[in-house]
C-alpha cells in the first residue's frame, strides 16, 4: 500500500492567556509526531482524553495551529504540505479529506431538511452542475449509507441518533472526498447502533477503497474496524501496529493498561489490572524524559531523565518505551 498522508515530526502549539496582561503562555499540544497513513487503511488513533487525538485530526485538515514538522498528502500525483496551502489549493483539499464529528445532535443544522445538508457540500463546492444532479447525487449516497429515501424531506429533529451519524456520514460522502477523519463518530451512540455504524463506515471503506483516520478514547471500538492503530499519550504516539499484533502482542506499558480496562475482548494472555494509575498530567507541563514514567510501574532514572525513541521492527511493529523487551508479558 501506498503513502496517502505523511506526517513527520509534527508539533502543534496553542497560545493561551491574554496578551493585554502579557501573560501569553505556548502549550505544544501534540509533539514530535510521525505516522503514515497509507491508502485504503483503516487507521485508528487511541488515547485517554486530553491526549491530543482531536487536536491531530484537525491538523490534517489545517485547522491546528502547526509549529513544527509537516503533513505531506499524496491526495494527488504532486504530493502537497497541508500546512501550506491556501485558496483554491486548499478548497480542493479539503474537498478530499472530510471529516465527521461526535455528536450527531449538534452537528446537523437543525432548521436543514436531510436533503439541503447533505446537498450544502456539493453546492458549497460547486460539484453539481443542476439540481437534478445534485439531487440524484443525494439520493445515491443517501442509499449507500442505508437511509430511506422518503426521509430526505424531513428535519433532524425526527431522526435517532444512529440515523442522524448516517446522515452526518452521508453528508462527509457526498462530495467524493479519498480521506475521512472520523472524531469519536460511534461514542454518543449506543452499543448496538455503534456496531451498525461501525458495519457501514466499514462497507463503505471497502466498496470505495476510501482512507479512514479514525479517532476513539475506545479500543474496542477500534479493534473492531481498523488495520493499523496507533496510541497516543499526552501529545506523543507510544505505539504502533498492524492491528491484530497490536492486540496479541502490545509492548508499551501503557497499550496494555488501556487493553487491561477494555474487559470484554478476548485476550490469550493475562494482563495486570491498574498498570496505570492517576490522572493524566497537564499538556501545559510535560514530565520530563518518557511523558508516561510518573503513571508507569515500570519507570526506572532512565525512563526520568531520557525520551525514549521510536523503535520499529520489520513487520512495522513500533513502540517508544526504554525497557519493553524486557517487561512481563
Ligand atoms: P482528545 O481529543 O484526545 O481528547 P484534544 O486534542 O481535544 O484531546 O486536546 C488535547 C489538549 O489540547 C488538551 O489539553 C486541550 O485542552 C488542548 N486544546 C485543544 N484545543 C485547544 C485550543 N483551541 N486552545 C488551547 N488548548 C487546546
Ligand atoms: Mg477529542
């Protein structure tokens, strides 16, 4: 599989606090990233809250403040850095990575029948040449993401919340994008309707050959859909892999705290409970050396004073934690 988006040492920083008192402060929300997103995966990003997932999402899409580092897409033949963009470079960008939110109660404009949200795309970017187009476009995608046609004429309001995401989805569809970033998009919904979500962005990734970037606080949510996962803490990837290996076989202390909390999958090994303890700390004031040694039973005046490196194996297993080879299983 081939490269669609690169992401090479990025660091994203937020500005807080006032200038009038000059107590401007930089906060790097999310440091020293790299990743590759190759066409057609289903890529899941995993983290506790506050870890930066949202944040990264946005920066694919230029709406975080980059301020080190790049996104390369190789959406078209020319690969492009994201950060640089502007004008029409950028519409057509983001005519080819859309992404779909959380909430599908806020994310509908309420006063919209379902027809005029999912159509706004296509008008907004002039991809319709009539209304006739525009309306056979609606009706072929609204039918790809399973709603009923008669539907079209009504207003949010009337719909559940699984709907509503299949109308929010739709809506991301319409206007042919190769990339969705998918921010928590099943974690309002109940369990059975997430599963029904999850079977459709699933379906709709094979039968389009479409990327997906997609974001839960919830591994068992990505462990159903996606092929590779990466985990995030504190603005940092801890770790990396293929899926399948990343269940069987996770190295950071961390990826197996989060598997240990996740009861209902199905696990060979026996995992600690309450690996991690405590709260995360603030994004404001990093620990020193690994991010995670104050949560991490594990951390020895290596892991206090010394980053640890991303270190990659050949089957594209990668993990950044001083002491992995070496800790129980
Ligand atoms: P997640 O999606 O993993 O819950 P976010 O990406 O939303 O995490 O947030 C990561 C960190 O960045 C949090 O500490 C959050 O408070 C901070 N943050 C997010 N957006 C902004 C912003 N616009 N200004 C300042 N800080 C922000
Ligand atoms: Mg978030």
């Amino acid at each position: 599989m081939s490269a669609l988006i690169d992401i090479d040492n990025l660091s994203v920083s937020y500005q807080i606090g006032s200038s009038l008192f000059g107590a401007r402060q930089k906060i790097e929300v999310l440091s020293d990233i790299s990743l590759q997103i190759k066409k057609g995966q289903f890529f899941g990003l995993v983290g506790e809250s506050g870890s930066g997932k949202s944040t990264l999402g946005k920066a694919l899409l230029q709406a975080a403040p980059i301020s080190g580092g790049r996104i390369t897409s190789h959406i078209t033949d020319t690969p492009l850095e994201v950060a640089s963009l502007k004008g029409q470079a950028l519409k057509d960008y983001r005519k080819s990575a859309q992404m779909i939110f959380q909430d599908p109660y806020s994310s509908l404009n309420p006063r919209m029948t379902i027809r005029d949200i999912i159509a706004e795309p296509l008008e907004v970017m002039g991809l319709a040449q009539s209304r006739e187009e525009t309306d056979q476009k609606v009706r072929e995608i609204a039918r790809q993401c399973r709603l009923n046609l008669e539907h079209l004429r009504r207003f949010p309001h009337a719909f559940s919340g699984g709907q509503r995401q299949r109308i929010a989805i739709a809506r991301a569809l319409v206007s042919e994008p190769e990339l969705i970033i998918a921010d928590e998009s099943v974690a309002a919904l109940d369990v059975s309707t997430q599963a029904d979500i999850l079977n459709l962005l699933k379906s709709i990734q094979s039968s389009k050959g479409l990327t997906f970037f997609f974001i839960s606080h919830d591994l068992s949510v990505v462990a159903h859909v996606c092929d590779v996962v990466a985990v995030m803490y504190l603005g940092q990837i801890v770790e990396i892999a293929p899926k399948k290996s990343l269940f069987a076989m996770p190295r950071h202390p961390y990826t197996k705290a989060l598997l240990a909390s996740v009861p209902s999958l199905d696990l060979d090994q026996k995992l600690e409970p309450n690996l991690i303890e405590g709260e995360i700390p603030s994004v404001a004031a990093p620990p020193e050396g690994c991010r995670i040694h104050t949560r991490c039973p594990h951390a020895t005046a290596l892991c206090i004073s010394t980053p640890p490196m991303m270190q990659q194996d050949e089957a594209g297993h990668s993990v950044a934690c001083h002491h992995w080879a070496t800790l129980p299983a």
